[in-house]
C-alpha cells in the first residue's frame, strides 16, 4: 500500500525533473564558458605566431649581403643591367642557402633585383625580398640598399 502510495505522489518527480533540468544548464553553461576561453585564446593566436623577428633578421642579413655583394662586384656603374650581371650570381647563391635553410623550418623566401629606372646612382640597389610561411605572406616594397663605394 504504501508502494502505491509513492506512484500516485507527484512531489518526487517534480524534484527529479528540477534536478535533470539544473544539472542540463550546468552543462550548458560550462559548454559556453570553454567556448569563450576558446574564442579568446583562438584570436591572439596569429598576433603571436606573426614570425615578425624573424622578416626582421631575413632583411637585415639581405641587406648585408647586397652591399657585400656590391663590394665583390665592384659596381661603378649606373647602368642597372652592368650592375644586375655583377651583381646577379653573387645574390643567386645567396638567395639558394637561405632559400634551403627557410625551407627546412616550411617557409618560402625569395630574393632578388629590382629595376628602379628613376635613379640613376649607383649608391642604391633596390631589392624585393619575399618570404611566406603558410600563414603569413609579406613581400617587401622594393627595399632601397645603400651601397657605399
């Protein structure tokens, strides 16, 4: 009797129906907190993988090499395709060693001249210098090598 008692009462389904409804929530709740923290790890994730230093190290070792290059070419002449015959195998090997050792960590780099018909002097050697890691592309404006003779 007492049995059928406890089937015919409401009272305890109802605090199992408010306790499955709290603990639905609960879940619901934590789902959505994990997806916040989620969203804002996601977005600084690029900002801290911008590989920044290193285009940083690639143009100041290019722009080294270019004026030893423009030693090792002893350019003295204003003409752009004297100076880009001189110069041209010196920057090729260059351009290949750094080209294996960037490839070696899944980044492209390329370097190479640029024709600037504007100036005349050849105190300047323009340079482009590519470089993209999946991610990240950047290519240089023509980046302007001061050469001192």
């Amino acid at each position: 009797m007492n049995m059928k008692k406890l089937i015919i009462s409401k009272d305890g389904q109802w605090i199992v129906l408010s306790g499955f409804a709290v603990s639905i929530a609960l879940i619901i709740l934590t789902v959505f907190l994990n997806q916040a923290v989620m969203v804002g790890q996601q977005a600084s994730q690029p900002v801290l993988e911008f590989p920044k230093q290193e285009i940083r190290e690639l143009m100041a070792e290019t722009r080294q090499e270019v004026v030893s290059a423009a030693i090792k070419a002893n350019i003295s002449s204003s003409n752009f395709t004297e100076v880009k015959r001189n110069m041209t195998p010196i920057l090729d090997n260059y351009t290949r060693q750094v080209s294996q050792l960037f490839l070696s960590h899944g980044q492209f780099v390329n370097i190479s001249l640029y024709n600037n018909q504007s100036t005349n002097t050849s105190t300047h050697v323009w340079v482009n210098v590519t470089f993209t890691d999946g991610t990240t592309y950047y290519r240089s404006a023509p980046e302007i090598v001061e050469v001192i003779k």
